[in-house]
C-alpha cells in the first residue's frame, strides 16, 4: 500500500534498469517491487491518465508538463524538467493521444489541444462541435487513433473524425442512435 493521494486516471506503467515503476496521476513514482514512493511533485492530474513514452513522462491538463525519466535507478530519482506549457481550457477528463510528435487532448467542454511533444508549444487550439447534432455534449473518453484518424468521442454519442497533424482539419462527424442509458432496450 502506499499513502498517496487518489485519482480517477490510469497509472502509467514503465522501467528503469529492468524494475518496473508506475507514475500515478497525483505525480507520484511507485517502485512496484516494494510500493517505495520514489519521487513525487511530478504534476497533479485530477482525472485523467499521465503519459509515458520514449523515455519522457508527460502530465498534461490545464498546466502541461514534459519530465525525462532518469536512466538510473535509485531510491529517490529525480526527473528532469523539460518544458512546461500552459492549455486552453479545463477540466480534461480525457486523457490524452501521443501521436507522430505531437500530444491532442480536450477539455470537457470539447477545446481540443495540440502541443508539440518536443518543446511543449501550442500547435493550435480548437473547439469541437459535438454537440451540433446531439445538445450539449461533454466529453469523457480519452483520444483514440486508427485508420490514419484521430477520434474525439463526446458523452452524448457524437464523435468528431480528425486528420492527424499540425493543422486543424474534422474529416468527419458521427451521431449514434439515440442514447439508451436508463431505457429497455
């Protein structure tokens, strides 16, 4: 057990000289072998899951940050700082999509992000419109990708088809059937 904050996201699970560790969203590193809490102060998501790739841990919501993990293993690691960027928006339930450099997420309230993984720069910012056709739509399912698309799914069953890029271009818009929570189906 270890005496960390609770959040809603996924821990990010990764290695460091063959010991596995996870990052927790309150910004916690966890040794698994022994639950020893090994840095923390990493960011704080409030909803949404951290993001490990390519050596270099990034916590993105409001306040986006890029962390390299250390090489070494050691009872208290310390992660270098790589770049800090402020979002547009708040509260991103969804957990954000590394794809090709660039890291999309969206805000609640469907404000869709693109940040250059590398330095951290806002690539453009826009606001979907998922709720054209359904109402108001919130948006709680993290980013997905396939098929050369990138898919932001709302609560209310709209899903806009974006191309992947440094530009903003919706492919496509989809509205499924009405939804059915609470009713005989």
């Amino acid at each position: 057990r270890v005496n960390v904050p609770s959040r809603p996201g996924t821990p990010a699970l990764f290695q460091i000289e063959g010991q596995d560790l996870v990052i927790l969203p309150s910004g916690h590193c966890v040794r698994v072998a022994d639950g020893a809490v090994v840095a923390s102060g990493l960011g704080d998501l409030e909803y949404n899951s951290p993001l490990v790739r390519d050596g270099v841990l990034y916590m993105i919501q409001g306040t986006a940050q890029a962390f390299r993990i250390p090489r070494k293993m050691a009872d208290s690691l310390t992660f270098e700082p790589l770049w800090t960027s402020k979002l547009k928006g708040e509260r991103y339930y969804s957990s954000p999509l590394l794809l090709d450099g660039l890291i999309y997420a969206v805000t609640r309230t469907q404000i869709f992000n693109v940040v250059d993984a590398k330095t951290g720069a806002i690539v453009y910012a826009e606001r979907l419109r998922l709720g054209e056709t359904a109402g108001v739509d919130s948006v709680y399912s993290s980013i997905t990708q396939g098929g050369g698309h990138v898919f932001v799914s709302g609560f209310e069953g709209a899903t806009a088809v974006l191309a992947p890029g440094r530009t903003f271009q919706q492919r496509a818009f989809n509205q499924s059937e009405e939804r059915r929570v609470g009713k005989e189906c």
